[in-house]
C-alpha cells in the first residue's frame, strides 16, 4: 500500500483531509456516531475528540444545529470579537486582524473575525450597489483585477424589467464569488423622498412596490451564486447631510406603508442573507437600537432569519464620538443589531463589561453569535472555494450594455427625431458631458472598472460620421476640466460633492458652421453626485445659465436650418426639465449607465434597441413642487439635527397625483419608437375574496418592435382613513412585440394589496367598499378602468405598536 497522508486531525467541512492514491470506498454508520471515512478498510476517526466529531463538524445537521454547538464552544473574548468587524485599513485608531481583509481581498469593506481553534474562517464584504468595489491594483502583482461597472440603480430600476435585473445580478455575483468575496453590500433600496438626496442614483424609486420588486431580483441574482447580500439602508436612509445624527419624525404609518414597504418585500420575496440598519435615527433612536424595527417587525413580522449589521460606525452621533468610541453598543445588541462594523477596540471592551456585569445578557450575546455563525457556515470561504479571481468580464459587459439600453428612457421625441439612421450624415456632439462621460455616482456606489466607454466612442463604433472639429475642441477641454475636478476632489477628501463640469463656450458663428454642415445635434446635459453629501438646487437640479445659454443657441441655429436638436442626459436622478424641453426635438434619458455607456446611447438612438424604459419618480415641474421640499434637510437650516416627514405617505406621485400638481414628466411614463394599445382588462372576480387576477391584452400597433410596461393603479376607498388617489399595486413588462402582436399579462392583487396601515387599530386592514383599478403606461396616461367589490372590512395582519413619536407633528392630508 502507498503512504497515506492525512494533514489534519479533523475529518469535516472545517478542515481539510488530503489523501494520495487511495479512493473513497464508504462511509459507514454506527449508532449514536456520525458518518466515519473508511478506505480501503482503514476507518479514520477524529482524532481530537475520542473518535467522535463535535456536533458542529456533522454536516449531515442543520447550519442551526451546528452555529449553536460552535456557540457552546466559544470564550466570552471570542464571542465579543465575533460581534464586531475586524477594522478598517486607514482609518486612525482601527486596527484589522492582519490577512482578514487587506490580504485576501484588498479594497474590501470589512470581514469577520476569525477563530482558527475552531476553524472559523473570516467573511470578507465589499461594496457596491453598481458592481463590485474592490482595488484594482495590488503591491507586488503584476495581475489587474478590474470589475464591471454596472448601471446605476435608477438606471436599472427604469427597465421595470425583474428577469433582466436577475440577470444583472448573476452577473454581479458571480464577479463577488470568483474574487473571493462572501458577501455584496447591496442592493441599496432606499425611497427617493426628495431629488436632491445625494444617493438616489443608488436607489431605485419613489414608489416601494418598484422599489422592493427589483430589490428582490437582484439578491436572487446575486445570491445564486451562493454568495451573500446586505440590503440597505434599514430604514429611511433619505438624505446624506449629517446622516450620521439626523432625527428622522416619521409617522408609523408613512414608515410602514412607504419606508419598509420595499424591504418587506425584499425579505419575503429573496431571503437576503444580512440586512444593513442605517445610520439615522428614527423618531429619537437610532435605527441600529431599535428593536421594533430589526426584531418586532424585521424577524417577527417579515419572518428574516439572517444577520443584521450596523452601516460602518453607525450608531455614533459624529466623526469625535467615533474616534471617542462612544456609541450605544449594548443596545444596538439587544435591539437585533448582531454585527457592529467595522469594529472598534472601545465596542469590545464595552460588551466584555457589560457581559461580566450582567447588563448585557448571555441569551442575547449567543443568539447574536450564533446568527452570524450560520452566515459563515453557509458563506464560499466556509466551503474552502477556490475563487479564480477570473470572473468572465466580457460577458458582463455584453449584460450591462443590454440593461443600460433598456433602461433608457425617452423623454420626447417629436416627428420621429429618433432613431436617427442616415450615417452618412455628420453629426455635432456638443457638451462637455460628451467627451467626459459619467459612468456612475461617487462614494461606496462607485467601482473600480477597466475602462469605460465614452458617448464619442459609442457612436464611433455605431458607425456614425462625427463631426472632427468638434472633437479637437472639446476633447482637450473636457480632459483639462475632468483633472481640474479630480484634483478639486483630492484636495476636499472623501467627502467631496461631485460639481458640474464647466461648458465650453464657443460663439454663435462657430455654431452657425456646425449647423450648416451637420445633419443633427447631440447635446448632452450631465450630473454626478455621491455619499456623504446631497445635491443642490442652483447649477445641479435647476440647469445652469451657461447651460440654458448653449441649449438656446444651438436650437437657434440649427432650427433656422431645418435641423434637430437631441439632448441626452447623462445623470443620476432627477433634474428640472420644464424650463428648457420645448427648445429641443427628442430629449433621451441615459441616466448613468455604466461602463459600456456609450455603446448603449449608440444602441437607443440609432434604433437597434426601441427604448422601453419608465420613470420609476416624478420629474416636478419645479423643485418648489415636491412636497418634501418644505422641510429638507430639516431644522436648523445651516445644520440640521432633526427632520420632520410632514408629507407622510403623499411621497412622489402619490402627492402629484392627490393634489392635482401638474409634473413634467410623470410617475411611470416613457416613450417608444412605437405604439401600444390596450385592451380586454378582465376581473377573475368582480367581488374580492382572498387575491384577484386582472388580466390585459396589449398589441403593438406601430411599426418597430418594441416592450410595453404595464402598470395596475388601485384607487381604494377612503372612509376610515385618507388615501392617496392612486397606488401603484403591480406591474409587469412584455416580451418584445412585432407589429401587430399581441400578447395578454395577468397581474396580481393580493389582501395586503388593498390595505392600509391603521395606527388606532396596529392593523393593515382593506377598507369595505368599491376599488377601482387603473390599468395604463403611467400614473397619468391610464388606458382602461373597472371596478371590484369588498363585501366587508378586512383586517390583513395585526401587528405590535412601533415608532412611537418623540415629537408630535401635523401630517399633510388631502
């Protein structure tokens, strides 16, 4: 027989068992005894533990009954370390375990602690909600280790489109998986309450039906390849200004129906493996310490079996009372916090106190232990996988430019100015958004891409005649003006708002050539913005003079020449459009969307792809109009501290809508190279029992072949409370039409659907009465209407009292 080598002492998932030349012939059972290895005649047992394994190396037993016996095991040092990150490289005072996360994958946002006695490895996280965060380039590796830039959530959000999302999300963790990350701080699914919240571009929605829908596609995506998520930020993360101490007073209502309606779905519908609390506080506590929200209703309610964590230092009022390491660690513990990250020295020292004096329960401690357990147990590093670091870039590139494209959303497009076709006309490309094309927002949404491409070098590659003089001007100017920004950037640090490039001022006469000589002008209009800090109005919401200025010079000449004028808008979230969308001929959405950009706007404008998206929020026709404008950033105004939801649940078109507010472009609308007609709008019940069906026939009328969204609206009576007009209740998008297809989309209604939350009764409940139902391709371009029944009141749920007000306030009411 040839020597058998055993490296280990241990025969389980936790340690490895190496064996030369010998084959696995079985594996025997004796009683009371988990499965022992016999080879070829030899039987190896544990050798540590008197031939017996320990309960939590059986993996014939549940994650549960495992995580509980490694508990059992664990010193109350051990357990102190396991419930707070290992540090966070560069930050003063932090100190990580050497390896944890710098050596296995730099650029990472954090890990867990790791416990080699007993072979508990560390879980390594990383950002970000459009691709996966990490660096780059590494001291002493030749190797680059570049990721995909994914669109932005709006972006993505906009293509109303779950199996395509799903598929952007395979794509995302896959690309998690093979460089050796267990799990994605993502998605992040925070409500756009106002505009100018420095982070919508990570975010999805107004509403939290679209908002929790594509939530739920992306972490099944990214979680089929059993890598882990964070969705974010739990809850009512609506504004970066002094995010760290703001006091949110929001109503229970408004936190229930608006602000948690999204996670709830999220939770119920994909099974994320962690949820991320946010930094604010809510109604005097701060999110991270409540136990209403992440125990009562987060694991009661909704039923999450998975690990909380704080964001990284939540749950300190500010940047001294981190370095201080003051923070409300024992209460966030037992609010169902389980993870404090990234981990402060101060955070231990304070359990292990309040450990030994009692104050902190050992039923808490080991519960929150044993949550994060099972999320090890189930993690890739846990398995011993071997990432490749050699995810398939390519491939996910050829996705991205499929989401970005769908996406798109056009805006107006008057007498068929696009799809533009004629290639052999030249084309004017102004704006310095062109030549200095914006991939994504900044902060931990950002990503660290290879390259990425450019509006110039999407049409390039369409094939379109560009016009060269245009090109060596502003090309030059864009990259001086892109330095200048980046350099402004280093200097403010990390914290630094993202502003607008500056335009190229360039004189009537050059424009008047350009207009004689080209068929068409492209002019794009950009925005950026980024953690830490919220956009503004003057120059960011509100376009600038200069800009105003080139819009009206280059229609000017251009229409005097019989020619068109196409803006693309290459931002994050939404900006004011009423002042300026009548001097131009087609006005194309591209949001920012990602690292194949270009190749995407290419796609849309030259009729490869017939635009399908839908705005997923209301593009006010003033910011004045948005109803949170009143009380944003909150009080006092040079610092706020405290912020007060006064519009409760009348958030986006829900107020639009209610109070008759006219939008620029509304909730749900978007435009086609086509057209749609909707038809047949069946009821499976004219009177409600436990769901109902509403079934539609949609048919491409038009010319191209083209996706239609359709969208239920559900107008609900209103005698025990009020209501806003319309709710959207479910959507749905078509495969791609050919002239004159057809094909019909059933949506569903379910008891929850119909119900309100009653804060006097702690009750969703469905009011008796008429519903009417809205079927139609916006919140305002409805198509068909019909009615249903509820005999009598339902009571849907009952649930405890939460979100007790700090501060009494007055809630806007139709």
């Amino acid at each position: 027989m040839k020597k058998t080598i055993i490296q280990t002492a241990r025969v389980s998932l936790l340690t490895a068992v190496v064996i030369s030349n010998l084959s696995w012939n079985s594996i025997s059972e004796e009683e009371n005894n988990p499965p022992l290895l016999t080879i070829k005649g030899f039987t190896f047992k544990d050798l540590n533990n008197n031939g017996k394994l320990d309960i939590y190396e059986d993996t014939r037993l549940s994650i549960e009954e495992r995580a509980a016996d490694l508990v059992n095991k664990m010193t109350d040092e051990e357990k102190a370390n396991f419930l707070m990150g290992t540090g966070m490289p560069g930050f003063d005072g932090l100190t990580p375990v050497v390896g944890a996360i710098e050596g296995r994958v730099p650029g990472a946002a954090g890990g867990t602690y790791e416990i080699k006695r007993l072979g508990i490895p560390a879980v390594i996280v990383a950002d970000g909600p459009a691709g996966l965060r990490i660096k780059p380039i590494r001291t002493n590796d030749k190797n680059t280790y570049y990721c995909t830039a994914f669109p932005v959530g709006t972006a993505l959000a906009s293509t109303w489109n779950e199996a395509l999302i799903e598929s952007v999300g395979k794509a995302m963790g896959s690309e998690v998986k093979e460089y050796g990350v267990d799990v994605l701080l993502a998605p992040a699914l925070n409500i756009h309450r106002n505009p100018l919240c420095g982070r919508n571009f990570e975010y999805y929605s107004e509403d939290p039906l679209v908002s929790g829908k594509i939530a739920s596609a992306m972490v099944k995506g990214i979680q089929s390849n059993n890598v882990g998520t964070s969705i974010k930020h739990f809850a009512a993360n609506n504004q970066e200004t002094n995010r760290l101490s703001i006091n949110e007073h929001i109503s229970e209502r408004a936190m229930r129906e608006i602000y948690l309606k999204g996670f709830e779905i999220a939770v119920k519908e994909s099974n994320p493996w962690t949820v991320m609390s946010s930094y604010n506080l809510i109604n005097g506590t701060y999110t991270s310490a409540r136990k209403d929200l992440l125990t009562d209703i987060l694991r009661n309610e909704w039923g999450f079996k998975g690990i909380v964590m704080t964001d990284w230092f939540g749950g300190y009022a500010g940047f001294n009372s981190i370095v201080a390491g003051t923070s409300n660690v024992t209460q966030q513990l037992e609010a169902g916090n389980d993870l404090l990250m990234p981990g402060l020295p101060a955070q231990k020292k304070v359990i292990i106190e309040d450990m030994k004096s009692g104050k902190l329960a050992k039923e808490v401690v080991d519960l929150n232990v044993k949550r994060i357990l099972e999320l090890v147990l189930k993690s890739p590093i846990m398995s011993n996988y071997k990432y490749s670091d050699k995810p398939n870039l390519t491939k996910h590139a050829q996705i991205t430019r499929q989401a970005a494209s769908e996406g798109m959303v056009l805006l107006k497009n008057e007498k068929n100015t696009l799809p533009f076709t004629d290639k052999q006309k030249e084309v004017s490309v102004f704006g310095v958004t062109s030549y200095a094309w914006i991939t994504g927002g900044t902060g931990s949404g950002s990503v660290n891409n290879k390259h990425t491409v450019s509006l110039l070098e999407g049409l390039t590659a369409a094939g379109y005649k560009l016009d060269k003089e245009l090109i060596d001007l502003y090309k030059p100017y864009a990259d001086k003006e892109v330095a200048a920004e980046q350099e402004r950037r280093k200097e403010k640090g990390v914290m630094a708002l993202p502003e607008r490039l500056p335009e190229l001022k360039i004189n009537d006469a050059f424009i008047a050539k350009k207009a004689a000589n080209s068929e068409i002008a492209f002019v794009t209009l950009g925005r950026n913005s980024g953690e830490f800090n919220d956009r503004v109005v003057d120059n960011d919401f509100n376009i600038a003079k200069e800009e105003i200025e080139m819009l009206d010079r280059i229609s000017k000449a251009f229409h005097e020449k019989g020619k068109k004028v196409v803006v693309i808008l290459n931002i994050g979230g939404v900006i004011e459009t009423a002042s300026w969308k009548d001097k131009v001929d087609a006005i194309l959405l591209a949001w920012q969307p990602g690292q194949e950009g270009g190749h995407s706007v290419a796609d849309v404008v030259s009729g490869k792809v017939n635009p399908s998206g839908k705005l997923t929020m209301t593009f006010p026709m003033k910011y004045e109009d948005t109803p949170s404008a009143k009380n944003w950033l909150g009080t006092p105004i040079d610092n706020p501290s405290s912020v007060t939801y006064e519009e409760g649940v009348y958030v986006g078109y829900r107020y639009f809508t209610t109070f008759n507010i006219k939008p620029s472009y509304e909730f749900g609308f978007g435009d086609s190279y086509t057209t749609f007609a909707y038809s047949d709008v069946k009821l499976s019940s004219s009177t409600f029992k436990d769901k109902l069906t509403v079934s539609v026939t949609v048919k491409n009328t038009g010319k191209i072949a083209g996706k239609e969204v359709v969208q239920l609206y559900l107008s609900a009576p209103s005698q025990s409370i009020d209501k806003p007009k319309e709710e959207l209740k479910a959507f749905a998008k078509t495969k791609e039409l050919k002239p004159g297809e057809s094909t019909t989309l059933q949506l569903m209604i379910s008891p929850k659907d119909l119900a309100s939350f009653l804060e006097n009764k702690n009750a969703w409940v469905a009011e008796a009465g008429t519903y009417k139902v809205l079927v139609g391709a916006s919140s305002l371009d409805i198509k068909n209407t019909t009615e249903f029944l509820v005999e009598k009141e339902i009571t849907v749920e009952k649930v405890k009292k939460a979100f007790e007000l700090d501060v009494p306030f007055n809630e806007l009411k139709p």
